[in-house]
C-alpha cells in the first residue's frame, strides 16, 4: 500500500464525486422544501459504491447490463439534473415526498454512472485496500459537506452561488456528455 497511490485515487475520486459542483443544487433542493439527511445519503451512496468496488461487474451482469449501457444511462440522467441547473427548470416529476436523501442525492449525483464506472477502472489499476481508503476519506468530505451545505452557501453569498450553480451545471453538463461519448461508441460498435 503506498500513500501516494492513495492521494492520487482520492483526487480522482474527489473530482469526479465533485460535491463541491452539486452544492448549489442541494441548497435549492434544501430551499424548495425537501429534506436531505445527511448520515442516511453519506450511508446509503457509500454502501452502492463499496458494491460496486467490490462487485460491479458481477452486479450489472445479474442484470445483463454492461457498463457502457449503464453509463450512457447515468449520463443522460445527469444530462438533465445539468439542465435544471443552467436554465432554472424542473424537469424531474417531484414525488409526493419531501426527501431527497437517496434519489436524486445518493443516487445519481454522489454514486452515480461516473462514479462507479472510475471506481471500478481505480480496481483494476490500484489495490482494492489503497482504494477503499480513498473512497473512505471521499465519503467523509461528502458528509461535511452535506452537513454544513446551508452555512456554506451562505458565506458564498447569493450573487456567487448564482454563479457557481451556473458554472458547476455547465460543468456537470459536460461530465456527462463525456460520459455518453465515451460509452456510446462502445454501444455501437457492439
């Protein structure tokens, strides 16, 4: 186990988990009345991730679904999570519910399409050990950041939460329309 193996899956793991860039969305989700606990979505994305650390591949096949097909899914999904973030809309029906703890929260945004096809291209090149700590160290960062999403959104300020809600879609926007290029091809060619 090397530490420098560790720090480098957890950069990966940081930018591509990028709760930073879904901050704005959970505040307006927080704002339009909808609960998040934050144990229960730090909890419930950490346990999908670790599955599929530890057994995706056999995970998708139980269900005859490849990667590519899973991943061209997620990112249509995420696709338009961006779009609710730049253009304002709500394109996704609201149950009758007031939480967002599991969906859309821990699944897709935290353990999402993204997350899990680099987590499972992370196994194959890095011990299982060196990338659960990662993940660990990921998923902490994940709570607090949940936890303190309210305080954190205001010290930014309206005005720069407005912008960084509008940067951060357009960035999740292009997540995952590199996330559908990238796997489409493979779709095709099958």
């Amino acid at each position: 186990m090397k530490i420098f193996d560790i720090l480098s899956v957890f950069m990966v793991l940081f930018a591509v988990i990028d709760i930073f860039g879904v901050l704005p969305f959970l505040v307006d989700l927080k704002k339009s009345g909808k609960t998040i606990h934050s144990t229960k979505t730090t909890i419930v994305a950490t346990f999908i991730l670790f599955s599929f650390l530890f057994g995706g591949e056999y995970l998708l096949k139980l269900f005859n679904v490849d990667f590519s097909s899973f991943a061209v899914a997620g990112s249509i999904v995420l696709f338009f999570l961006s779009l609710e973030m730049v253009l304002g809309l709500n394109l996704f029906k609201q149950e009758n519910t007031t939480d967002a703890t599991v969906i859309p929260i821990a699944f897709p945004l935290i353990a999402g399409p993204g997350s899990i096809t680099t987590l499972i291209s992370l196994r194959a090149e890095y011990q299982a050990l060196e990338v659960a700590i990662a993940l660990i160290a990921n998923m902490l960062i994940v709570y607090v950041v949940l936890k303190l999403s309210v305080q954190i959104e205001k010290k930014l300020g309206v005005t720069l939460n407005y912008v960084i809600k509008k940067f951060f879609g357009i960035i999740l926007m292009a997540m995952s329309v590199k996330l559908f290029a990238s796997n489409i091809g493979i779709l095709i060619g099958n």
